[in-house]
C-alpha cells in the first residue's frame, strides 16, 4: 500500500492522552490528613470546584477522586489552604 490515507494516520496515533503515574496522585483520605481535615471537607472542597481533582468511573453512591500531588504544592505555594475556606 504506497498510499497512505488520512483514515489510516488516526490509528496510528495513540488513542488515550497518558494518565498521571498513580503515586502522584492522592486519594480523598491521603488530601485530608495533609490538610489535617476530615475527608467530607475535602470531598466538599472537590464538588465546589476549590480543589482541582480527577473523578473515577463509579457505579455507587459515592464518586471516587484522586488528587494531583501538584495540586496541593501549587495550593500551599499560592496562598496557602486559606484559599479553600470561603
């Protein structure tokens, strides 16, 4: 086949973006003892948007999230958790 296709170029291409390496990522309970609060707080702190967090896929009641470790420097570099509380 000398005549490669557009079609053909899209499976040559990788079909996921590469996912963050799992130990740079932290889950809800790690977050809250760093921040030495309850896990609730941080699951609130996710659901209002002031925490930056990836959702897991669930089928429960409860949506799992795992926090970027960079998050949480860029959190304490900025301006501290004080930034989280209204």
């Amino acid at each position: 086949m000398a005549h490669q296709t557009q079609a053909d170029d899209i499976y040559s291409e990788p079909k996921t973006k590469e996912l963050d390496h799992p130990s740079e990522l932290l889950t809800v309970h790690e977050v809250a003892q760093r921040l030495r609060v309850d896990d609730t707080t941080v699951r609130r702190w996710i659901k209002s948007g002031a925490l930056d967090a990836v959702a897991l896929p669930h089928s429960g009641k409860r949506c799992g999230y795992r926090v970027r470790k960079h998050t949480l420097t860029a959190l304490f570099n900025e301006s501290g958790a004080r930034s989280l509380i209204p």
